[in-house]
C-alpha cells in the first residue's frame, strides 16, 4: 500500500491515513481547512483589489481639484496593496 509522510512529524503513514496514529493529527481535515483557509484570503485580497479600484477613481477624479485629497487617497491606496500582499502570502503558505 502507498504511503505518504505525516506533515506534522514526518513519519511515514498510510497514503490513505486521515490521522496520523504516530503523533494523532487529523491529517485529512487539516489539508481540506488549509485550502479553505488559501480560498477565504484569495477572496479578501479581490475584496481589497476592489477598495483600490474605487480609491483609484476617486484619486482621478480629486486629481484636479485637490492635491491634498489626491495624495490622501494615494496613501490609502498603498495601506491597501499592503493587505493584499499579506493576503497573497498567506494564502500561498496555505497551499
Ligand atoms: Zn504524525
């Protein structure tokens, strides 16, 4: 039978094992909840990306008439990439 390594304390278990009868982690669960986990941060980051579209177009539109207000909105702008970025990584590390 194939087996597989546990993730969480590298001995080797059954391919098929969703616990591990080494060390008792829930091995099957833990992998559907990371992909959930990968999923949940995937959409806040397009939840955030939409926050920036929005400041985008109020920076357009500010742009003319103030530049205070422009560089306001340029600022929250960044604050958002930021989340998104962490977002990303999360999610990446989730995989
Ligand atoms: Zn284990």
């Amino acid at each position: 039978m194939a087996t597989k390594k546990c993730p969480f304390c590298a001995e080797e278990i059954q391919a098929e094992s969703i616990k591990c009868h080494f060390c008792g982690e829930n091995i099957g669960m833990g992998r559907w909840k990371s992909s959930w986990l990968a999923l949940y941060f995937k959409r806040k980051a397009l939840e955030e990306q939409k926050k920036i579209e929005s400041l985008d177009a109020k920076e357009a539109q500010r742009n003319k008439s103030s530049n205070w207000l422009a560089l306001y909105f340029k600022r929250k702008r960044l604050e958002e990439q930021q989340k998104i970025d962490a977002l990303n990584k999360k999610s990446e590390q989730k995989q």
